[in-house]
C-alpha cells in the first residue's frame, strides 16, 4: 500500500451553462472590469488516499463517475502524485 | 489591447476547516473508499479577458482581493497565458 495525492479538475462540459460564472462576470464588469470576456467556474480536489499501487487509477475514476463529478454535464481529468515519506 | 486567458486556483488557507471537503471525504468512506485520508476542494477560475499586456497582473491580483477570493480564508495564485488568434 502506498499513499498518493490525486489532484482532480471537475469542468463543466462545453455548451453547459455555468451560472456562478456568469454571476461573477457580471460582479466585475460591475466593479469596472470590462474587459472580462467570461468566467468559468470548476472545481479542483486534492484527494489523498493510500491504496495499491495499480488499483490508484481505477479507484479514482469511480470515485469521479460515482460521487465528484456528474457525467452528464461535467467533465473531469486528474493527476496522481505518488507521497514519498522520508 | 490583447486576449488573455487567466487561470486563477482560490484554495483554503492552512488551518482553514473545509466542510465540503470533510464532507466528501464520508461520502467516500461511505461508498467504501476506506483507503481515502482526506479531501480538499477549491476553485479553479478560467476568465477570459482584454487587457493591456503591462496591466493583467495588476488587474487580475486587484480582481482576487475584491471578489474572487476572500483573503482573509483564502489564497489564491494565478497563470496567464496570452491568446494568440490565428
């Protein structure tokens, strides 16, 4: 068993609609900002898990198909960083 | 005037509780993923903006202490990368 950091990005999938983002491009052109073109808002996780070495991959895209992410309209990539303790 | 694409990370302060990451982190637990130590969840921004080159940084720092971020619970750091259009 080893302990690995996964760093996992949760986007929304393209032509889905991000109403926080769009709250906060308004906030700004508000603010005075008008050269904000848009804002998209995701979500990123910094999980980290002990496991075996070669189930890491297949544990972390079930996690994401069963609980962090919604497949119907996001998308979602992550990276796995091995812990070394010294 | 050039197209930036800024990428902004609003994560929680060291010592700061992240309820939605203890949250999650059960959840996982619940699932059966026993092996999962904890969980963090942050922000990731994508804005899209006009801007003068010499000013983005100062622009996108001021856009984080007023609204993007709450400083006071949150750091945050930032890429920009410049949009070429072909």
């Amino acid at each position: 068993m080893m302990t690995f950091e996964v760093t996992i990005y949760v986007t929304w999938k393209n032509g889905v609609l991000d109403p926080q983002g769009a709250a906060v491009t308004e906030s700004l052109h508000k603010l005075g900002y008008e050269g904000v073109e848009s804002v998209s808002i995701s979500k990123m996780m910094q999980v980290r898990l002990t496991a075996e070495k070669e189930e890491v991959e297949a544990q972390v895209t079930e996690m994401c198909e069963k609980l962090l992410a919604n497949p119907v309209i996001e998308d979602y990539t992550f990276e796995i960083e091995e812990v070394i303790s010294l």
